[in-house]
C-alpha cells in the first residue's frame, strides 16, 4: 500500500491540462454537442418529447 501512496503522490508535479489536452477535450465536447442536436432536432425525438410535455401538462 506504501509503495502504491508513494506512486501516485508523484503526480502532484502534473496538474491540469495542457493546451493539447484542452484542444482535444474541446473537440471532443463539441462533437458530443453536435450529435445531441441531431438526435434532439430529428423529427421522432421532437414529437415524443411534444407527447411527454402535452401528457404531463394535462
């Protein structure tokens, strides 16, 4: 357990992100964003969240 403490307390050096890191993880969450928009804007997913709104405000 010591020798497992003593690894990880060597990481300390190394935080938060570097401007790559940044990059890619701004990449990535843009591309998530962009395919949520489309399954939220396609046709099917808008008229059952228009039912499950109608359902619940009656």
């Amino acid at each position: 357990m010591r020798a497992l403490t003593a690894r990880f307390a060597g990481l300390h050096d190394d935080e938060g992100m570097n401007t790559a890191e940044y990059a890619v993880g701004t990449l990535a969450a843009v591309a998530f964003a962009g395919v949520l928009y489309k399954v939220v804007s396609s046709p099917s997913v808008q008229a059952a969240l228009t039912g499950v709104i109608n359902e619940a405000l009656k």
